[in-house]
C-alpha cells in the first residue's frame, strides 16, 4: 500500500501542525508544588498521560487533574501552581473550573499566577489571561485539540515533573521525519498499520482495542481512544457514516475481565497490543508452601507480566481474532513522544484512506451547543 496520495492530503491540511514540533519557552516551575491541571479531553489526556507514565510516586499525588465540572473537596496552598488549558478558549468545564478556584479563599495568596495554554488569538481565554497578565504558552493555529501532545500540553507536566521535554518533542521529531517513507523502520510501522485497520474495516471489523500491559501506560489508552473516535467516527464525502470504536484496556486487569467477551462474542473487533521490554530488576517472593505454583519463587514479576501478554496474544489469534503487537524498548519521554506521534501519523493518513477529514468534529460541536441551548447560555 502507498500512502503518497494520503500523505499528500495531511501535507495540505490546515491542522497538520502537529508533524513539526517546536521548543516552546516554558516557565521554571516548582516540581514540589500542586500542578492543578483544568482542562479536558486533548488539553487533559496528553499531559494525564505523561504525568502517568512518567511520574514518580511524589509527582503523581501532587498532580491534580480538573477536568468534569463536578465540585470536588479542594483547598488551595500558596505554592499552588494552577494551569488554565483549552485550545479553543471557550470549554465549559474550564470555565466552570475558573470560577470555582476564584471563589476559594487561597485564590489571592498563590504565589506563582496561572499559566493558560490556549491559541493565543482573540478567544475569551487569551483575552482574560492578558488583561490579568498572566502568562500565555501558546497552541499553535495549525494544531487540533486532540493532537497538541507536542505543544506545552504535553511538554510543561514534564518540565514540571523535572524531565526533558525536547526528549519528547525530538522523540516525534524523529518519526515525522521518517513517517513518509516505507524503507525507515517507523515509516514501515506506520504503512503496515494504516493498511491493516483500513482493510480490517472494509471486512467489517469496525473495533478496536488498545491494551498496553503495563499499569503505567493505561492512561495512554485513554488518550488514543479520543484521537481514534473523534477522528474517524464521522460521515464521509458521500454521506455515508465511517469510523472505529476505540475500546480502552489494560493488562493483566482486562484480561481476566475483557477476555471472554472478546475470544468467544461477536466476531467485530481487534485487539492492540502494547508491551515493555523495559529490563527488570531482580525480585524475590517469599512464596508459602500453599502455592499452587512451585515455581513461582524463581520468577519477577516482568517475568509473569510478559507471559500473560503473550499468552493473551496466542488465546486470541488461536479464536480468529486479529492481533497487532506493538513493543516499546523503555519507557521514558522519547519513546512516548515516538509512539504518541506515530499513532497520531497513523490515525490522520486512515482517516484520508475512509475519505473522512481526520482533524474535524461536527458531532461534538453539534453536541456543545445543545448543552449551551439547555444551560441558557446560548
């Protein structure tokens, strides 16, 4: 399969931005602060997803996402460092979330003011951060919602966490670089995969899921299922609805819970394997003479970790079900900013080959104004 005519098309697209990221000057913020994140959706899962994978046990309980418009118990601290985050400037939850931190008593004694990731242009929220004068780190025109994971989106949780994010930035670099050509090992990933969901569609195989078999990874899951659904799920040129339903998963949980479902129900979806190859140090387990299992004393848990993934790979290709492994050497910001912008090349050029706009969203916005409509903020 050539992807020419696809790449052509993403080449031509307004909001193909996303293939070329750039540095963007991020503030030196206190990694032993509170980072409370409001955003949602592709201004919350890029960053959810690297603060999950990446973060340490000290940096995950000071992460505080706020995304659902829901109250929750919060008292702020002065050394709270509060980040506003919407591409568009206008999400209702955002908004919902300013005005609550500005009613609680600590909001006039943070030290350090809000930063707002937005499009700096002339939407409510770059308008509100410069007439307060807080600091904008700016998403570029030319890049959607769902794929800013190389703008500060995704890059300032990692300055934050004391990580290098040019590491990410140049880990997609690197495949955007490589994407359009076949010969190189991401740009063979990329075709192979391309065409293996658009022939798996056309034969009526219209889900998928993406299973990583590693706990660290599961928000990743999360994050390709927004860029697969909102991405794909929509009617093309000839009026027709085309698209996937992403299903999210993670191992070994889903394995004892998803399993059934998927070897022995209706024969409509795929599964995406996902596994570390991340070398694991030694383990021992004070196993009881009880044990069913001698021989689990000699094992780590990697060990078991990596069986049950295979063992999954095999029970569901033994049932006829399709199977696409993907393997990640290490986990650090690198090797996500190549997977994350793989996915991201993968997801637009299927998009062009179902004859859909990949960058687009009617529904969504269709849904939105219904809401406003309902609220009486219309």
């Amino acid at each position: 399969m050539s992807l020419a005519p696809y790449l052509t098309l993403l080449d031509a697209h307004p909001l193909a931005g996303w293939r070329h990221p750039v540095s963007a000057g991020l503030p030196t913020l206190d990694p032993g602060a509170r980072l409370l994140w409001c955003g949602i959706g592709g201004s919350l899962l890029p960053a959810e997803t690297l603060v999950r994978a990446l973060g340490g046990e000290a940096a995950q309980g000071r992460w505080t996402p706020l995304a659902s418009p829901q109250p929750q118990p919060l008292a702020l601290r002065p050394d709270d460092q509060v980040v506003f985050a919407s591409k568009s400037g206008k999400t209702l939850e955002l908004w919902t979330w300013i005005g609550r931190l500005r009613a609680l008593p600590g909001w006039d004694r943070l030290e350090s003011p809000p930063l707002v990731v937005t499009q700096d242009d002339a939407n409510p929220l770059a308008g509100w951060a410069r007439a307060e004068g807080y600091p904008i780190l700016p998403i570029p025109p030319d890049v959607g919602g769902r794929f800013s994971a190389f703008t500060p989106v995704g890059t300032l949780p990692l300055a934050w966490m004391g990580l290098d994010p040019e590491a990410f930035l140049e880990g997609g670099r690197a495949v955007a670089a490589s994407a359009p050509d076949p010969r190189t090992a991401w740009g063979s990933a990329i075709t192979a995969l391309v065409e293996t969901l658009r022939t798996a569609y056309l034969r009526g195989l219209p889900e998928w899921v993406f299973m990583p078999y590693d706990r660290r990874l599961e928000s990743l899951s999360a994050w390709w299922v927004q860029l697969v659904a909102e991405s794909l799920g929509k009617g093309a040129a000839d009026g027709m609805p085309r698209g996937f339903t992403p299903l999210r998963a993670v191992g070994p949980v889903d394995q004892h819970s998803q399993l059934q479902r998927w070897m022995a129900g209706p024969r409509t979806l795929g599964v995406i394997l996902l596994t570390l190859d991340e070398a694991a140090g030694p383990e021992h387990l004070a196993v009881p003479g009880a044990c069913p299992y001698p021989g689990l004393a000699a094992l780590r848990g990697a060990d078991i970790l990596a069986a049950q993934a295979e063992g999954t790979a095999e029970a569901l290709e033994g049932a006829g079900v399709p199977v696409i492994r993907q393997r990640m050497s290490r986990l650090d910001a690198r090797s996500l900013g190549e997977l994350m912008m793989a996915w991201q090349f993968v997801v637009g050029l299927l998009g062009f080959a179902l004859e859909v706009d990949p960058f687009n969203q009617p529904a969504v916005e269709d849904g939105k104004r219904r809401t406003f409509r309902k609220l009486g903020l219309a």
